[in-house]
C-alpha cells in the first residue's frame, strides 16, 4: 500500500443529498413518519421500510380522501341532499 489514489475511498465527490421521500417518489415526509414512529413506542426497533410504506399508505389514503372532496354532490348525492335539507331550517 503506497498511499496513492483519491482521498475519499474511491467513492467520488459527494452529490446533492436527497431525502427519502423523493427517492421513494413520494410527497409525505419519510423522515418525519420515522420519527413519530420511534418517538411513539410502537415497537422496540423499526425497520428501514416501515416508514417509507406507512407513509405511501397515508398518501394514498389522503389522496382517495381528496378526491371523494373534490367531487362533492356527485359522490353521494344522499348525504348532501340531506345535508342541504337540515342546514336551510
């Protein structure tokens, strides 16, 4: 071993980091489900992709919610008739 060679292990120069969410294509915070997952005490460890997939679950889920909102009277013409008939008292 002469010593010779790069300084960084030959890994190269550091890149612009990018946070869990955007390497798993997803808009809610990987790190921030992480977290709340530890700081909970839901378990004594929690695995690498626990938080990524409870994460694209609670996306999902919010983006099914939104578009049942966006939709408004067409999704359950019931409930707003009903709605509409007990606010105008």
């Amino acid at each position: 071993m002469s010593g010779k060679g790069k300084a960084t292990g030959g890994r190269g120069k550091k890149g612009k980091s990018s946070s869990r969410s955007s390497k798993a294509g997803l808009q809610f915070p990987v790190a921030r489900v992480a977290r709340y997952l530890k700081k909970g005490r839901f378990a004594q460890r929690v695995g690498a992709g626990a938080p990524v997939y409870l994460a694209a679950v609670l996306e999902y889920l919010c983006a099914e919610i939104l578009e049942l909102a966006g939709n408004g009277p067409a999704s359950f013409p019931a409930i707003f008739n009903w709605l509409s008939a007990t606010t105008k008292s």
